[in-house]
C-alpha cells in the first residue's frame, strides 16, 4: 500500500531564548562562558525553546511536547481517519520504561485521536530515534495493517542540561586542549541543545485537498560495526556527552557511504529532488554537509538546494526533523511532482536515515 503524509505539526514550548538569555533557563557553570562563546559562535544559532521556566522547573515533560504536537494535527474542518498505529521516539525520558509511546497513548486520549486500544512502538536513540518511529510508522501504513498512523518525535534536553542538573566530569586539568576533556563534552552541549516536538499524520490516501507528501522510499544504515561510540547518554548520571574529535573524523565518510547505497538501492539520484532538509546540529558542518552532497549533484549552474531552521529554532535533536519539514511546507509553495528529501545523521553511533518524498498537490 502507499503511504502519504497528510498532516505535520510542530510545538516549540514557551517563548523564543535569544543568545543571552541561555543561563536564564539553564542557569550557569563554573567556567563555561568561553566554552560559551565559542560554540555559539560555531553552531550559528540565534534562538531555542525551553520547556523550563526561569527558576528551571520544567514547563512541560517530553510526553506533554509530544501531546501538544499531536494536537497540531487535528482539523475541525476534515474527518480524521482511524489511527491505529502510533510511534515516537526521543532521547530523554523520565521513565526508562514503558517506552514514550505508551505514555503519548495514554496522555493523549483527551485529544480523541488515539483514544481506544492501538498498535504503538516506541523508539530511543540519538537525533534518528524519532526518525526511526517514522519508518516503523510509514511500513506500518505500507503493509496494509494499518491505513493509517501517528509517529512523534521529542525532545527534552534542557531537563539533563540545566545547572541544577549536570553534573560533568571536572577533567579539565588532565588536558591541554579543552576540547579533548569529559567536561567540555558535556558541558558544550548546553549550547547545542533545546526542547521542542513535532508530529505527522500517516495515511493510505492523500488529503482530499492540500498537500500531501507519498513517502517514495526509505533508507536506514548503521555503522556502529565500524566505528567508536560518539554521544551518549548515561542511565544511570543522566550525563549527555559528545566526543567531537569523533564525529568530525567519521561524519563524512559514512554519509557517502549512505547516500552512495540509497540511489543505488533505490535507482535515483540527488538531481530529481527540489529540496533537502537535513538535519544539521551545527552551521559548523555546513560546508562540509555542501561538498558531501555536491558529489552527487550534477546541476553545475545551480548549487544543491537545502533548507534548514537552525538558525531560529535551534538544535532540537531528534524532533527536528519534524519540526523543520512542518514549518517548511508552511512556508513554501510545493508544486505537483515535486520531490523532497529527508536527511537525518545520527553521531550516537552513526545511523542514518533517508526519507524521499513527492508533493501531491490537490
């Protein structure tokens, strides 16, 4: 059966948070304001939501910003079809069990779209565990058991962020170079990471008017087989970590490795798409992100054409991707035929996933 994204919904809690105000919601460290300045000044953005109020009490939990993206895609004016299925992933949750999905179902049944027994999966990880919740939700649909289904995907970061919270490893003076400390890569973080959530509506038929989006294909590959451990987040400290020395030395020549594979497998190529959005954590992987996709671009008159809202609505790890497809189809104009691309990266271990998409519009 196909399968098509009928609807798209996002929520960002609370009011932008510009540069200045980050230690407003998440409070401040002990020597962290270089560490500050220098990864603002590479990841390039500007402002993020908090899901935490100024005294760090939290606003909303994950599975609170997964129900409020659900209700984004109600519509007053259509019938919504019988969900079956629901999926989500995210990074952090309070409850290590039962998954995020079973706590969406439950929260959600005021909102009366899931609101009766249904198949649920729920997914953890890094930046793909919602993107993962995706493909389970789009094969759901594709088989023929489900027409149609719910995938969501979280994000509560500031939670094990804020200053009352992390507690980093003090390595500091073991190192030369800051960068290669346990405390930097923990503490950096705190300038990468916000809060938001987003949703999509699955269903075996188009939207009767509008645009829907038919899932063409999609490609997921792990390289945890050939390479080291990454980001990371302890069970048991709470503790998020990223080594950057790794992810800047094996980013790159997996996601050739991914893409080379998915045109094959799937005879296509880069040139038949009008847009890419990818997933990006940082404006400091912007050029090398370019060149990776420009080996597979042939149009030499015109550059690879990608969009991205890291800038304004920062890096919200795994919900990104949704959040930045619904705010793209809110603001674009999509002809019939036209053909997007999903592009999330994962530096937990390296997974990745490709989502292509063609606009149908009625």
């Amino acid at each position: 059966m196909p399968c098509y994204v009928t609807r798209t919904s996002r929520f960002l809690p609370g009011q932008a948070v510009d540069n200045e105000s980050i230690e407003t919601y998440l409070g401040s460290l002990d020597g962290e304001v270089d560490v500050k300045s220098r990864v603002l000044a590479m990841n390039g953005i500007k402002q993020r939501h908090y899901a935490q109020d100024t005294h760090q009490r939290p606003t909303f939990d994950v599975y609170h910003l997964a129900v409020e993206a659900m209700r984004g895609l109600q519509a007053d004016d259509r019938q919504s079809p019988d969900v079956t299925f629901l999926s989500a992933g995210t990074t952090y949750a309070p409850l290590a069990g039962p998954g995020i999905a079973s706590i969406i179902h439950h929260r959600a049944q005021s909102l009366g779209i899931v609101d009766r027994p249904i198949e649920i999966s729920s997914h953890a990880g890094i930046c793909t565990s919602a993107s993962a919740a995706m493909v389970a939700a789009i094969r759901a649909v594709n088989s023929g058991e489900h027409r149609a289904a719910i995938c969501i995907g979280a994000e509560h970061a500031s939670e094990v962020l804020k200053s009352s919270v992390i507690r980093p490893i003090d390595d500091r003076s073991q190192h030369a170079e800051l960068r290669n400390s346990q405390w930097f890569m923990a503490v950096f973080l705190r300038f990468m990471l916000s809060d938001g959530a987003g949703a999509f509506l699955l269903s075996d038929q188009p939207s009767d008017r509008g645009v829907s989006l038919k899932v063409n294909w999609t490609h997921s590959m792990s390289f945890a087989n050939e390479t080291p451990l990454c980001m990371k987040l302890d069970n048991a400290s709470q503790l998020l970590s990223q080594d950057i020395t790794i992810l800047s030395r094996h980013l790159v020549p997996c996601s050739h490795k991914l893409l080379a594979d998915a045109w094959r497998t799937h005879d296509d190529c880069l040139n038949n798409y009008s847009m890419i959005l990818p997933h990006m954590s940082s404006f400091f992987f912007r050029k090398k992100m370019e060149r990776t996709l420009k080996d597979y671009w042939s149009h030499t008159d015109r550059p690879v054409p990608y969009w991205t809202n890291l800038e304004t609505v920062g890096n919200t790890g795994a919900a990104s991707i949704y959040v930045m497809l619904d705010q793209y189809l809110r603001m674009a104009t999509l002809q019939d035929g036209q053909k997007l691309m999903l592009f999330i990266p994962e530096s937990g271990q390296f997974n990745f996933v490709l989502v292509s998409l063609t606009a149908i519009v009625r």
